[in-house]
C-alpha cells in the first residue's frame, strides 16, 4: 500500500471514530482535545516499548500523529462556526 492510500484510509478511519464519539460527548472541544492527546501518549509508548524497530513503523505513526492532530482542529473548527 502506498503512503498516499494508507494516509487516505487512515484518515477516513480517524475520521469515523472521531465523529462517533463526538455524538456520544456532552464536551465535544473537550473530547477532540482529549483524544488527540491520548494519541500522541500512545505514539510515544510505541516509541518508549522498543516496538519502533521499523523505520516503516515510525512513518506510519508520524502519519497517524498528523491525521489525527488535523482531524481534530478542522472538527474544533467546524464546531466553533
């Protein structure tokens, strides 16, 4: 798969899940804001565990850390407008 599809499909994946919970939220700034943070923690266990032994790994988890982080400011952003 190449590095354009899989951002692709990572981001539509993100994307669901976000906005899953965003209907399920009563603090939906507070929710994104949250989940963001909860992904940049587990990049850096990924990171900190020695599971990073692939230079691919660390691509793909640079890859999610921007999707997710992009996902949640156009959401944020969608909300405050």
């Amino acid at each position: 798969m190449g590095d354009e599809t899989l951002r692709k499909n990572m981001a539509a994946a993100i994307r669901i899940v976000l906005e899953e919970g965003l209907r399920k939220t009563d603090d939906p700034i507070t929710y994104l804001r949250s989940a963001a943070e909860e992904i940049r923690e587990l990049v850096d266990l990924f990171e900190r565990s020695g599971w990073s032994g692939r230079m691919d790994g660390a691509a793909i988890r640079a890859m999610l850390v921007d999707e997710v982080e992009a996902a949640t400011r156009e959401m944020i952003r969608r909300l405050h407008h």
